[in-house]
C-alpha cells in the first residue's frame, strides 16, 4: 500500500455551521501527525479547475465559532459524468493529493467513490443540517440548525400567545423531517407534519387544533417541513376551518447560518481527528459516523446502502405531549 504523505480536505453540497471545526481538526490533526494538507475549495468544482492550496497551523485560525465554510462548497453537474470525475482525479495527481477527506452528504459520499474506485484513498465525515445521512445518527450542524429553528419558534410563540394565533413554521428538510420532529418536541408543536408521512389536514391539523382550543389552548404551533410545504395555503384553511388567526412563516437559510453550537463544534472536532486517524493507521474509504452515541466508521459501499428513518416514538410522543 503506497504511503499517504498528502489529505486534501473539501466541504461539499449544502453548508452546514460545524463544517468549519470539522475542517480545523482535519487540518490541524494531519499536520500533527506529518501530513501534508491541500484545502479545496468549492467542493468538486474546486477540485476540477485545481483551486487548491495547502493549508497550515494558521489557515484554520479564528474559524472555530465561524458558520458557514471557510472553504466554501458548490455543487457540481460536471464532476457527476465520469469524464468529470477523471478531470478531478488527474487534478488531485497534480497536487500530489493521496487522500481525500469529504465533509458533506450521501451524494457527496458518491462522488467520493467515484474517486476511491479510481485509485484515491477517501474518508466522508457527516456535514448537513438535515440529519439525513443514513449511516449516522448525528450529522455536523444538526444540532445548531435545531437550536436556530427552537430561537424562532420561542419568538413566535410569544406573539401567537399575545394574539391567540396559530403559528405555521416551514423549517428545512426536503426529503427529510429530522429537523421539523425534534423542534416539534422541543417547541411543543399541536402538529408536525413530516415529508415522510402521507398528509392528511383535517386529521393531523384541524382536529388537534380544535381540540385543542376546547382544552383551552391559548395558541397553536404547527411546524411543516419544507418537503411538505404550503405553509401559507395550510395556514388560511386553518384561519377559514377553525376561525382562528393563523400565519405562516417560512424560516428558510436563516436555519443554514450561525455560530455552530458548542455539542456541534465537539462532535465536528471529533470527527475531524477520527478522519486522520483512520488514514494515519492505513483505513479508508470509509465514512465517519455515530452509532449508539459512539464514533463508528463504514465502509463507503456499506455506509451508502444503510437505511434510517425518524423513530415512530418520537412521532407519538410529539402527539401525546402536544394535548
Ligand atoms: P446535502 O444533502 O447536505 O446538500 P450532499 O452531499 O448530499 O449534501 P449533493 O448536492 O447531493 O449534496 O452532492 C454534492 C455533490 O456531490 C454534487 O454536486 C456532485 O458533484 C457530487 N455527487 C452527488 N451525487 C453523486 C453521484 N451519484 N455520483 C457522483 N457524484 C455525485
């Protein structure tokens, strides 16, 4: 096995606030241990046109509590062919790059592949806000997104509470609802309603609502992800079903930005070391991950044929909790 001498490090698909600790520990760990280290910037695209440069102790200074990626990240139609991924990979030759660590997503994971069948030898860390990767139960940003969405719905709450409203909150998540459950929970929404999940609104809205008013519920959260979506349509057949004031707000990238949450810079510094570690004792094409609250790493192949989907628990406790 040829010895690894240079990690390349990109942020790939959709940023996420933690990807720069992620990036800081990759950095800071491969040189500890000898490395040399390139940053890519923009993802794949970065790769393909070559903008890459190496990295040192300081190119990763004063980026800790930063959101967002200091090596900026794109998604690429060009490197999905495989003539792109041939570019990228003769690009990652020309930089004496060995090794690739990828922050990003399942369809980052793929891309990587691509590259660990062509010869390279690729480590994925989990970086999204959606959760939505199905070999781990944590994904970098989750956390800080959860902790963005909670901050808005207690404003909301404070005006829908002033005004007897109905609150309707689009928060991220397209074909996922990890985001749209756990805030749910943690705002005590009346109903969540979940990509996953066939809709059904005078079921799972209109009746919890006016059952909930004949409680003496004094105003109502409804949060829908954004693979749901109409917010606006759902909350004027509120206002016209129930005859109560009902408004939609759609959170949108507000929930992509921010300084990453304390739990979400420890994990994603974790995970960064992991990743060297791997290469530094000869493992890879593997994606780090966690499993039962542990740092665990698959093999990419199996990481991407791994299946999750929300807990049922969480979905009844949302209801029961929500009478
Ligand atoms: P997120 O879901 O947070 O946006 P992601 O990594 O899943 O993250 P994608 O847009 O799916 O985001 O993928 C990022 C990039 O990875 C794509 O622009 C593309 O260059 C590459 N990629 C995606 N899918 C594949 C694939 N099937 N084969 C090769 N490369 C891919």
């Amino acid at each position: 096995m040829a010895e690894i001498k240079t990690i390349g490090v990109l942020t790939s698909g959709g940023d996420a606030p933690g990807m720069n600790p992620a990036i800081r520990a990759v950095v800071r760990s491969a040189l500890y241990y000898g490395f040399r280290v390139m940053g890519i910037k923009k993802g794949y695209e970065g790769l393909l046109k070559g903008d890459i440069e190496e990295m040192s102790l300081r190119s990763v200074g004063d980026i800790i509590h930063r959101g967002g990626t200091m090596l900026q990240t794109a998604r690429s139609k060009e490197f999905n062919t495989e003539e792109g991924v041939k570019k990228a990979m003769a690009m990652a030759n020309v930089f004496g790059i060995d090794a690739l660590v990828v922050i990003g997503g399942d369809g980052s994971y793929r891309g990587a592949r691509d590259l660990a069948n062509m010869g390279l030898k690729i480590i994925g860390l989990p970086g999204t806000i959606d959760n939505d990767i199905s070999c781990s139960e944590y994904t970098i940003g989750f956390d800080t997104a959860l902790n963005t969405v909670q901050d808005a719905i207690d404003k909301i709450r404070d005006t829908a509470y002033s005004h007897e409203r109905c609150s309707v909150l689009e928060v991220m998540g397209r074909h996922a609802g990890y985001i749209a459950i756990n805030v749910g929970i943690s705002g005590g929404a009346e109903a969540v309603l979940l990509p996953e999940e066939e809709l059904n609104i005078n079921r799972d809205i209109i009746k919890p609502i006016i059952e909930g008013r004949n409680r003496g519920k004094k105003h109502y959260l409804v949060i829908i992800a954004e693979g749901v979506g109409g917010a606006l349509e759902i909350a004027q057949q509120i206002e016209e079903q129930t005859g109560i004031k009902s408004r939609a707000t759609i959170l949108g990238h507000i929930q992509r930005g921010g300084s990453p949450t304390a739990y979400d810079r420890v994990m994603a510094s974790k995970m960064g070391h992991y990743a060297v570690e791997l290469l530094k004792d000869g493992k890879y094409n593997r994606i780090v991950a966690v499993t039962n609250g542990k740092l665990a790493d698959y093999e990419v192949n199996e990481a991407l044929d791994m299946k999750k989907s929300i807990d049922p628990k969480m979905l009844e406790i949302s209801k029961i909790l929500a009478l």
